[in-house]
C-alpha cells in the first residue's frame, strides 16, 4: 500500500514518477516500503502525514511543528516558505578603519494581506486601495501598484508583505508608524549608505539592485528584500568579495493563513572588509582644498617607497547616496548632461598634455644618455627654428647660456626643445615608458586611460608621418601627442623620487573576511627598473628643488615651511583651438633629499581663462601639505640611532646621554629603573667596537 510523505519546498525534486507539486509542495508517492527511494526520503527526514483524508490515520495535533513540515491536505491556505536572507555587505574603509562604504538599516512600507474568506477580487482590492490611501502625505514615493498586480499578490503571495514604498532611513520610520493602521507595516531592510557622500566617489562606485522581487506563485529561496550588486568602481571589482552569503528563513502558516513558526534555518555570513590604502583625513583634506582652489580639477599622493596611492581626488564630485537603491533617469541624466561631467573622475579616467611637468624626464634622459653633463650650458634664446616652424620660450627675455638645473628652475622651453631633439626621442619617450606613461597603473579602476606615448607606429598610423623634430620638440615640453592623467603623473614623479625603480601601485591594502582575518594582504613591489645613473637622478632633483625653493623658480609659490619639496610647474593648451583653454600643474615629491610623497594636482582651467601652475595649481599643493606639518614630520624624520648600553659600575662623562644596563637577579621579576634612562648619541661615521651586533 502506498505511503504519502510530504516535502517542504525545494527539499528534493524529482524522486519518483509519482512526485506532484501543489501549491509549493512535493507529494511523493512510494510504491515499496525501503526501497532505495525510500532511504532518500529519511535522509532528508520526511515525516508520514496524518490527516483527515479518508484511509490515513487522523492528524496528530500534539506533536511539535517543523518550519520544513505543512500539510495541503487539510487546506489550501496552508504553506511552508524557504525564504533567502541576503547578507549584509561588507564595508569598505581606509588604511585606518575609517568607513567609505557600510550598511544602514532602512524601512519600507508593505501591505500585509490577512487571510480572508470567500471574497471576491473586487474586496481584495478595495481593502487594499483604502490602506494605500492613508499614505499619502507620509511617504514621498509610493509605489503605484495596479488592481490586478494588488490581486495577484494576495492570490499567490498573500503571507509575504508587498512593498509599496521607497526605502527611509530610521528617524522617517518611526514618526510615520503610528499613523499607519492595520494592514501596513513596516519592514526593515539593509541598504548601502557612503559616510562621505561624494569623497573618492570615482573609484568607489555604488551598488543597485540585482532585479525586482518575483511575482505569481511563491518559489523556493527567494529573497526577503531586493538584492544589491556592486555596478561601479571597487563595489563592482570585489563584488564578490564583499557580497557575503546569504541565509535561510523559514516559515509555517496554517491553513488559516496564521504564521505558526518562523525559524533561521541558517545565518547570513556578512561580505568581507576591503581596506584601501586611502588616508581618509588627507583625502578630505585633498578634497577641500581642490573645491577651494578650482571648479575643475585632480589631485594625487602617492607614497614613493610602496607605491601605495594616499589620495586620488577629482573635482566635481556627486554624492553616491542618490545612488541607493536606485537612481532615477530624471536625476542620472541630470547628471550625465551637467556640463562640468561629474560623474567623470579626472584623477585617473581623463588623458591631457603633462606640460612642463613632463620636463624631468626629458632632462633625466638627456644626463643618463650624455647629451648634457651637470655644468654643461645650451644657450636658450626667446625662440628657436625648427623645419619651417618657429618654437617660442614661455618667456620674452632670453635666458641665454644656462645649464640644466637652470632650465628646470626656469622651465625654459627652448632649452627643452634643443636638447631633446639631440637626446633623441625614442631615448625620453622610453624613459617615460618605464615610469610607467603610455599604460595602465594596474590599479582596481574602471575606465582608466592609458594616456598615450606616441611611436614611429602611431604616427605612421594617425599622422601619417613618423616623429619629426617638430614632433620631437613639442613632446620635450609635455606637448603634440603625449597624453597622461594626474595619475599617471603622481606616479612618474614616484620613479623619479625612487631613483632606482618605479614601484608598482596599490589601492587595496587588505581583504579581510567576516571574521577579520586577512585573506589578501599587498606587498610592496617594483614594477620596474628605471636604468638611470643615480647621480643624474640627484641632478634632476636638485633642478626640481630649485624649481620651488630658489626666488627665480616658477614654483616658489609651492614652497613649505618645514621641509624641502621638489616639483615642476607645467601649463599646457588643450582641447580644440577654438575653446582657447589651458591647463596648470604642479607635481613633484617630498622631501627632496629623501623623498617620501609623490604628488600631482591638475587645475583644468575655463575657456579663454589665463592660467599658470605656479598661479593655480602650486598653492594648492602648499595649501594641502602645510596643514599635514606635525604629521609629516613624524613620518619623514630620519629613524634614531643606535643605543649603546653602559654596563652598571663603568664611568660616563658628564653630561652624556646614558642608557644604564639595570642587573635582574635570578628569581626576580622586571622592576622600574631607578633613574631615567638615556641615550648615547653616536655619530653617522663612528666606528662601533667589534663584538656589538645591531
């Protein structure tokens, strides 16, 4: 004889021939008792219903209730639902802990349908428009829920809340639910919320909603709420990583329609941690200083020794909460169509002319390759002709004879222009190649620009011609065809600083699980060896010291009060002839005997405006660094000497600095010294004795 057993739904499908569904069950029929069938059946333990069906034994009332148990032979009203919790996502934060991206508790407004009998469609609707209509006045967006779409959902979908709100956060909520009345209710959800609303906007991205919830007849593990996705920025590259796994809810109505169990079959596991090697307090600070020093603009720290990127900041900016949960078409075209683009993220997705600031290169490969020597002098007149062109100086007054440090102070263009046509361009154009110009950082970035470092090819291919000298002395003053982002320029400053190597860039510090733990951690890396004499590297940042700490340097304005900083000016045209629009730079590093931070800012100037980077965008740099003064000078001061501990007992001249070795007897524990310890100071060449190991 026939044994029925009942499945909760989605707890195994397609055992036998005989497997029906009715209203989110599976009833199958088992001709033999022990039959391997059978035993499949135990293993996800399947209780025999007891019923009222005539030939079965009577339902037994007295025994507990499981989530995973319901009977459809009683009535039709009956269910047993497997919902999916989605998880909460993991935050993302700086080098420090500091949020940038986290999860908040929003509030939806949802009808919750009772369980009615004998009614027809146009009661469902009517008792549903009426709650519907208390709304207005306390929600700002009602979801407009057609007659058929509120029927439907009563038909199949009647124990779960049907939404007819936008999300709101806590304070909202609860001034509006006593006035709400049975029938709605309000359900928590989690949502994505930026602390920082539009700080780093460009590379964090957002996230959206994977799809809508499904309609018609319930299904096995869907989700409570709408699920989010990463669509932009690092919310998209590590998706993966900070979406979590979602959980398992069950619940058990009668066949009355009243919820009789609700049990957490398993936990959400929230999203992992993404730390960046942002500073979150210099990227608000590199931030404020570009909304107070241009409408349009970049600026970039990097850190020399690890290539780790400290601030990368665009100006405009947009606040990545109108994204959350969704934004609407209205809005995002606004934003597409506003005519500053600030949606586009200048710092690393935008290519324009490095100007001046492209000139250490071109001077580092002139020294490397012997076209120049430190002392050796190219007279720099207001003009030079080339081919049947005439390349002018920034500057009406002639330089006359100077040598290269000269040149970089000065930014003289028609020194420039000389000497990288006798360099040769294929020489400065490698150089440039090397530190990293012409390709992608390799950072987690979406739409980076590659810039552009032309070839003999590309010329061919686009210009129809090969590098000239024209050509050639355009691209020695960061003109023609070259192309770089700030980034890309705050990370060649970086090569040069390093002297030896480029090191290869990073924006992700760590990737922590759940627990904390560290599943991904970044190393410091070379990405490659610049091949250049370290005592033409010294020269060339000796010529950049110059640029701002000498009175005839063009960006004296950058200079600071507590230590050296190397940089180099730059102004460039850019864009169609017909905008009459220029760009200012200033990059470099600090400080210029060690240096530590690389740094580029970018003033994107209007149509017709006159600019220059020693007027715009050098006191931007002064502006930002001066504030940070006691921090960094901590982080760059030189590390202390060697202690040399003196024996108890031996005599110290007096007033030497001394740390007294203290003697611990056997059996004792460590105590405090009874005088203040000090230190010897040894100097850089003394000799230490031989026995005396760091």
């Amino acid at each position: 004889m026939p044994v029925y057993c009942e499945v909760a739904i989605g707890g195994c499908r397609g055992l036998a021939s005989g497997v029906h569904r009715t209203t989110g069950y599976l009833i199958a029929t088992l001709l033999l008792p022990g039959t391997a069938w059978a035993q499949k059946l135990e293993a996800v333990s399947v209780e025999p219903v007891r019923s009222n069906v005539p030939g079965l034994p009577a339902e037994d009332t007295d025994r507990p209730r499981s989530a995973s148990e319901g009977s459809i032979l009683t009535r039709k009203d009956a269910r047993t639902i497997t919902l999916k919790i989605p998880a909460p996502r993991g935050q993302i934060v700086d080098r420090f802990g500091e949020p940038l991206a986290q999860n908040e508790v929003a509030y939806k407004v949802a009808l919750q349908f009772k369980q009615f009998q004998d009614v027809d469609r146009q009661y469902v609707v009517d008792w549903a428009r009426e709650r519907l209509a208390r709304l207005d006045g306390l929600v700002e967006i009602i979801s407009d829920k057609s007659d058929d779409e509120l029927y439907e959902h009563y038909r199949h979908r009647r124990w779960l809340p049907l939404y007819v709100s936008g999300q709101m956060g806590a304070e909202q909520a609860k001034g509006i639910e006593p006035k709400l009345g049975s029938g709605l209710v309000l359900y928590p959800v989690y949502r994505r919320f930026y602390p920082e609303k539009g700080l780093a906007a460009h590379f964090l991205g957002y996230t959206g909603g994977v799809g809508k919830l499904p309609t018609g007849p319930i299904n096995f593990n869907e989700p409570l709420w709408e699920e989010s996705e990463g669509r932009a920025g690092l919310e998209k590259i590590f998706d993966r990583e900070l979406a979590g796994e979602p959980g398992t809810k069950r619940l058990l109505f009668d066949e009355s329609g009243n919820k009789l169990l609700e049990e957490q079959s398993k936990r959400p596991r929230p999203g992992g941690t993404l730390v960046t090697t942002l500073n979150l307090k210099w990227q608000r600070l590199a931030e404020k200083v570009l909304n107070k020093g241009c409408d349009r603009g970049a600026f970039v720290v990097i850190d020399v020794v690890t290539g780790e990127v400290l601030v990368m900041a665009s100006r405009p900016t947009f606040d990545l909460n109108a994204f959350i949960p969704g934004i609407s078409s209205k809005a995002f075209r606004a934003l597409q169509q506003e005519p500053s683009n600030p949606l586009f993220g200048r710092a690393f997705q935008s290519a324009y002319p490095p100007a001046s600031a492209f000139k250490p290169v071109v001077a580092l490969a002139a020294l490397n390759s012997g076209a120049v020597t430190e002392l050796s002098t190219v007279d720099s007149p207001t003009s030079v002709r080339i081919g049947n062109h005439t390349f002018r100086n920034w500057s009406k007054t002639a330089e006359g004879p100077i040598n290269v440090k000269r040149a970089l102070a000065r930014s003289c263009n028609t020194w420039f222009y000389q000497v990288g046509i006798e360099t040769g361009p294929g020489v400065f154009l490698g150089l440039a190649r090397r530190l990293g110009m012409g390709s992608r950082s390799g950072l987690p970035l979406m739409g980076e620009t590659p810039g552009l470092v032309p070839t003999n090819e590309w010329m061919l291919k686009n210009e129809r011609r090969r590098i000239l000298d024209g050509d050639t002395a355009n691209m020695s003053i960061g003109q023609g065809s070259l192309l770089a982002s700030p980034l890309q320029v705050a990370q060649m400053m970086a090569g040069i600083g390093n002297g030896g190597a480029l090191p290869k860039l990073s924006l992700i510090r760590q990737v922590q699980d759940a627990r904390g733990r560290v599943i991904k951690a970044m190393t410091p890396e070379r990405r490659n060896w610049l091949g250049v004499d370290d005592m033409a590297v010294e020269i060339v940042r000796e010529g950049m010291r110059d640029v701002v700490g000498k009175g005839y340097g063009t960006g004296k304005s950058g200079n600071l009060s507590y230590t050296e900083l190397a940089g180099k000016t730059g102004t460039a045209q850019w864009g169609p002839p017909s905008k009459n629009q220029r760009l200012a730079w200033f990059a470099g590093f600090l400080p210029y005997d060690n240096p530590r931070y690389s740094f580029a800012v970018l003033y994107e100037g209007k149509p017709g405006e006159r600019v220059s980077g020693g007027r715009m965008a050098a006191p931007m740099v002064r502006n930002f660094f001066e504030p940070l003064e006691d921090e960094i000078k901590d982080i760059i001061a030189p590390p202390m000497k060697a202690l040399i501990v003196i024996p108890e007992g031996e005599e110290v001249d007096e007033g030497e600095k001394v740390l007294k070795a203290i003697p611990i007897e056997e059996g004792e524990g460590l105590f405090e010294p009874v005088e203040i310890l000090r230190a010897i100071p040894i100097d850089e060449d003394e000799e230490v004795s031989e026995g005396f190991q760091e």
